[in-house]
C-alpha cells in the first residue's frame, strides 16, 4: 500500500492518513464513478501541482472528480476534508459548499455522486 500513497517523508510533518481512508485503500476501491482516488504517480504530481498552486494552503489530496477539475483534499489548517477546484486561481479555489467533516462524510457524498452520474 506504501507505494500507492505518499510516503511519512512526503507528507506534512504531523500528518498521518486516516485509518478508514487506509482501509479503503487496502480494500482495492479507488473508482466510485465519477471521483477516482488518486494513487501512486498521479497523486504525487496532483500534490506537488497543488503546493506549487497554492502555496499558502496545506493541503494533502486524495481523490479528483473526473467530470470537472474537484479534487477532494485534507485541509490541515481546518482539520477536515475540503474540496478545492483545482487550477482556480488562488483564492477562487475553494468550493465553500462542498466541505466535509472527515472521510467518511466524504465517502458518503461520493457514493451518492456515483448514485446519480450517469
């Protein structure tokens, strides 16, 4: 699994991924139509884009929305799952509507993303 997520040494100082998120990712699920989790290169160069984008943001990614520019993220100055609309300018690119306590809330607005795409 090590390979497929950031590494202790890439992510933020301090910040561990969570043991429900692990789970899925143990699980093998990374596809739940339309959001994809993002994994091994694709999350490395969504990562590293994001620090270099919004340099003022700690933002630690893990799932984009293949419809639209949406990338799900862990926001370490809130403590919560923010959804930021990727290459907006900084400053625009926070989707204020659609934040998230933690990963399972998340998940399950993934699960009804998935419900209604068609």
């Amino acid at each position: 699994m090590s390979s497929k997520l950031l590494t202790k040494e890439e992510l933020p100082h301090g910040f561990e991924y969570p043991s429900d998120f692990t789970r899925f990712v143990e699980m093998e699920i990374f596809y739940l139509e339309p959001w994809f989790l993002l994994r091994e290169d694709r999350l490395r160069t969504r990562y590293q884009g994001m620090k270099q984008r919004y340099p003022k943001r700690l933002l630690v990614p893990f799932a984009r929305r293949e419809d639209n520019d949406d990338v799900a993220c862990w926001d370490l100055a809130t403590g919560s799952v923010s959804m930021v609309h990727d290459f907006a300018s900084p400053g625009w690119e926070s989707r204020g509507d659609r934040g998230f306590p933690d990963f399972a809330a998340w998940l399950h607005s993934a699960i009804d993303d998935m419900l209604e795409f068609r």
